[in-house]
C-alpha cells in the first residue's frame, strides 16, 4: 500500500486509517482533521482488519490535528497527530502486548497538534527519527477530554512497546496543557538519543 503525495483537509473524521501491511504514507500535506492526521488501528475484539507490519510514515506535514472542537468527538489518550495502536474491548488501547511491529516515523513535521505528536502503542521495533514537532498540544483540553489525556500529554507518547529508538528528532515549543517531551510506560529496549529539543 502506498499513499504518496496528497493533500487531506477539513474533516471531522481522520486524515487516513490503515489497517495493512508492508505500507508507504510519504509526502502528503494531512490539515484541519478532528482525530490523528494518521492512524494505523488494528483491533482484538471485533477483528477490523489485520495487524499492522512494516510500515513508514515519512516526509508528511500535519497541521491541526486533532481538532475535535465541537464536543462530540472523544478526547482519548491515544488519539495524536500519529497513532499506531491495537484497540481492546472498549476500543481502548491495551496495555500489554505487541501485535504490530517494524514501524519507522521519520522526516515528518507535525505543527499545532492539539493532542500529541506520536502515540505509539502495542508495537515491537520502531524507529522515531528526524521529525520536526511544534506546539503540540496547541489549544486548551476540551472539558470532555478524559484523565488519560490529561495525565500522558507528552509529544512522543509510548505505551507498551518494545525495541524503540528515538532519535534527532526536534520539539519546538509545548502549550500549557502538555506535561514532557517524552512518555514511556511497560516499554522494554529503548533507547533514546532525546535529541527532542524542547524550546
């Protein structure tokens, strides 16, 4: 699966959801989205699609993610301008075990999040190398959003992974409502080069 080179806007709903294998997101332009300007989401309880392996999301600019100014939408944990994750009962993220795996996030620009610029769960061998995030966390939390957003507002946020590199990456600029650079929770072999400058 590739999807290369377009520009998705103004929606209430994603920017774009994969459910696949051995896919390429490159060089779009992802703006104006109420959820994750990417979500790769695979499911155990109702089965939607198969896990998700081998992947690269590169070189795309994502503005305004995560937007959900009207309400209606869930404010969650999991929801980032980058989201890979495997949904429990519930639809929320589980908080053990890896079924997606060799995930690389590299050159992209992530501007005004109003949640985090990567949330990364569930997921074994990932690379998070030489993006640019700024102002994430952009607006205030809406007043439905829930105590796990609240309490993980980090840029890079991971969960349950395994075998995780982060590095040269750049954070520029943080709002208010968001707590550090860098969440890890029940991730084993990270290593981190945090060359995330927060500034």
């Amino acid at each position: 699966t590739v999807i290369r080179s377009n520009w998705f806007h103004d929606t209430i709903a994603r920017g774009v959801l994969v459910k696949s294998e051995d896919f390429l997101i490159e060089g779009n332009r992802i703006e104006n989205v109420g959820y994750c300007g990417v979500l790769i989401a695979s499911d155990i309880y109702f089965w939607e699609g198969p896990f998700s392996h081998r992947g690269t999301i590169r070189g795309n600019r994502i503005s305004n993610a995560c937007m959900m100014t009207d309400g209606a939408l869930w404010w969650n944990g999991f929801h980032a301008a980058v989201s890979i994750w495997t949904a429990g009962e519930g639809h929320r993220f589980l908080q053990q075990g890896q079924w997606n795996s060799a995930m690389v996030l590299e050159s992209n620009e992530v501007l005004d999040s109003c949640a985090a610029a990567f949330f990364v769960a569930n997921t074994s061998n990932v690379l998070i190398k030489g993006n640019r995030m700024a102002r994430s966390f952009a607006r205030p939390f809406h007043e439905r959003a829930d105590a796990e957003l609240r309490e993980n507002a980090f840029v890079i946020d991971l969960v349950a992974c395994q075998e995780v590199t982060v590095k040269g990456n750049r954070v520029e600029g943080m709002a208010g409502n968001g707590k550090g650079v860098l969440g890890i929770k029940s991730t084993a072999g990270f290593a981190a080069d945090v060359a995330a400058e927060k500034r």
